[in-house]
C-alpha cells in the first residue's frame, strides 16, 4: 500500500446541468481510487484514467478541504454537491486516517450548501452529528450503496466495504436521527444474487431501514482490467458461472452492459418486487424539491417522468423534446447567470420563477400542458408522486 498525498487544484468540479444520477450540479471526490476493492467496480476500466492499483495507490486529497473553504464563499450557483463518486468512495478506510471528508463538513455546515453522500461504508456514522447540523442548514441525504443480503458474497466481491449488516444498521441511524435516506441496491451480480427472492430479501431488509425509495440496477462489464478482474473472482468462487457470464456479456459492448434480454429479464424482477416494497425507484420529487433549486429540480423531474410514462408504454417522445428543449434554455441562462458576476445570488431562481408565471415556460416546452404542470409545482409548492404519477401536496 502506497497512499499518494496529492495537491488537488480545487476541490468541486461542476457540471451546467444537475446530473440526473446525484442530482447534483457539484461533485466533490477527497480521494481518487478505492480501497473498498469491490471485484465489479467499473472505476478500475480504462475509461478512467484511474493509474497504478486501483484499490492500493489511491490519490489521498489532502487540500480538498482548504480548497472547499476558499470555494464555497466565491460560489453564486446554487446546487447540491455530492460526496462519492464511481471511482471513488469518500469513507474509504484511508479515511479513518487522513479524515479528508470529515475536514469537509465544517466549510460546509457554515456555507449552508445543500450535500449528498454515497457510500459503502458505515463510517460516515462517525460523522452523524456534523450531518445532522448540514441538514439543519442546507439539507442532507445519505445514499448507501447495498447490493445484497449473503456476508459470503460481500467478502467475495465487496472485501474492503463495511459488511451488510453495518450498512443497514447505518441507514436506520440516520433515518432515526431526522436524515433522509436512500439505497442503492446495484449492482446486482448475475447469477449470484440477482434472482427473485435474494432482491426480495435485499428490498425487504432495506424497507425495514426507513429508506425512502430503492435504486436497482445490473452490472456492467467494460472490456478490459474491470471484466478481467471480475471474471477471474468469479472463477475462483463458482467456475460453473463462468460459461452463463460469457454469453450474457458476450456482446464485449464499451458500456460493458449485458444483452438486452438480460437487461430486460433483471427490470423485470426488480419492478415487481420493489411494488411488493411501495418505494419508488429513485430519489423522489418530494424529496430532491427540498434540497435542488427549482431550476434544476424541474430538469430532474422531466428527466425521470420520461423512464416513468415510457415503462407504463406510453410514448414519451413529445417529453423527451420538450426536456431537450428546457434543457438548452437552462444552460442558456446558467451561462449567462456564470458570466455576469454583478447579478443577485437569486438571479437564476428568480429568472426560473418569472418564466414560470410569465409563461415563457410555455414556449420554451413548446407544451402548454407541461408548462402548467410546472406552475402546479414551482407556484403551488405541488409536488409529483412517483408511483400515483399525480401531483400531490408536499
Ligand atoms: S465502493 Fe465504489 S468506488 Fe469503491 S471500489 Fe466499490 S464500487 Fe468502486
């Protein structure tokens, strides 16, 4: 093991559009690499420009949080900032020692940023309390990656992660103390604990938390290190699987996506059993609306409507164009808000707002219909429910 202290040159990156994963229009990554070794991680892919061993000669960011303290102050663009990425994990075990993240709170906690964080790990329950105060402030949701239920897979495919038990435990303290909360529950490995009843088991043991809804998915295998790596684990574990991964990953695609029938057939059993759960299977609007400005909580909901309608077989093309269409107006005004330094903090929401109530929203969508749906919510404080598909009060 050879941590590597680096000297970052600033401590958020930043997207123009909030990304529709983590919801967020900042990211913050206090280290690069991750020694939670997970065999699937797609981070160790080539794509990453991700050097040296992966989970050993990880980048440790010490001047991240002086960085963020002297960033913060200067930031105009509201948005929320999200701790993790797919290449790293901000409450690796190195954290235990360099506390990079944990030097991150306090900037935080005094600049009122809205954060979110996605982990493996139940250390960030060392942090509980300087969470609670951010929540105060900005508003705080903890997104705990949890892929399965068997000790036995998770030391196979997860070594360096906290065991399952610990990640739920995490999760019902933080919903305990007031945080909202969410799962991850992907990858799925297939053909290991993909099937009916281990997602069964999994959703019920992450219901019992108090999460708020439950994000599914399957795994990708980029061709290259990541599939090597993986395939060589599964080897050593259950050799007899080896041949059924071969044909669902045949295709090589660079995604490293399985076939579509097998994308299909995990959709599939994943649905039915989060209906058993009533959770939805993403961060819900009324949840998303308390820590995004409007602006960007209404790209995220057109975004989302779009996978909702299209998986009840309704044809979303018109949505999908005026998503499109908001979306180049956002970045317009956005560039505009980040070039003109003497306008108000307020600008962007306020010019969202005016274009609400004005109707200029009407043409920006080129749908009237959608364009009165966005006054429901930005001007009533209505809210959308993710599995009635209907407004709702907040
Ligand atoms: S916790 Fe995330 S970033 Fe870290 S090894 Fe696992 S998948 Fe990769």
């Amino acid at each position: 093991m050879s941590d590597k202290i680096v000297e970052a040159p600033h401590a958020l990156r930043r997207g123009i559009l909030p990304d529709q994963f983590t919801r967020s229009l900042y990211a913050c990554a206090p280290y690069r690499g991750c020694g939670h070794g997970c065999r699937y991680c797609d981070g160790r892919a080539e794509k990453y420009y991700v050097e040296g061993d992966f989970e050993r000669d990880v980048e440790v960011r010490d001047n991240l949080p002086d960085l963020l303290a002297g960033e913060l102050p200067r930031l105009r663009d509201r948005g929320m900032i999200s701790f993790g990425s797919g290449v790293t994990d901000a409450y690796q075990p190195l954290e235990k020692r360099y506390r990079v993240t944990e030097r991150c709170l306090g900037p935080l906690e005094e600049r009122g940023w809205p954060v979110m964080a996605i982990t493996k790990s139940a250390l960030v329950r060392r942090d509980l309390e300087a969470w609670k105060r951010i929540d105060g402030r900005g508003g705080f949701h903890l997104a705990m990656t949890v892929t399965g239920t068997d000790e036995e897979h998770r030391r196979r495919f997860e070594p360096g992660a906290s065991t399952y038990a610990e990640r739920l435990e995490t999760l019902s303290a933080f919903a305990a103390a007031g945080i909202s909360t969410g799962a991850l529950a992907m990858p799925l490995l297939p053909f290991i604990n993909d099937d009916a009843a281990s997602i069964s088991a999994l959703f019920g043991a992450l219901k019992e938390t108090g999460v708020r809804y439950i994000m599914p998915g399957g795994m990708t295998l980029r061709p290259g290190r990541q599939k090597d790596l993986y395939l060589e684990t599964v080897g050593a574990f259950r050799a007899e699987l080896l041949s059924e991964y071969l044909l669902a990953y045949a295709e090589n695609r660079p995604s490293g996506a399985p076939t579509r029938a097998a994308s299909a057939a995990l959709r599939r059993r994943c649905s039915a059993e989060l209906r058993k759960t009533g959770l939805p299977w993403t961060m819900p609007h009324a949840l998303y609306a308390k820590l995004l400005p409007p602006h960007d909580a209404f790209r995220v909901l057109l975004r989302d409507m779009a996978v909702l309608y299209s998986e009840r077989g309704v044809s979303v093309a018109p949505l999908n164009a005026a998503a499109d269409r908001y979306d180049e107006w956002l970045k317009a005004v956005r560039g505009e808000f980040r070039r003109r330094r003497s306008l108000p903090e307020d600008w962007l929401r306020d010019r969202y707002m005016n274009a609400v109530e004005l109707e200029e929203l009407d043409s920006v969508l080129d749908n009237a219909k959608l364009a009165a749906f966005a006054k429901e919510i930005a001007l009533k404080g209505r809210v959308f429910d993710y599995l009635s598909l209907a407004l709702a009060e907040a």
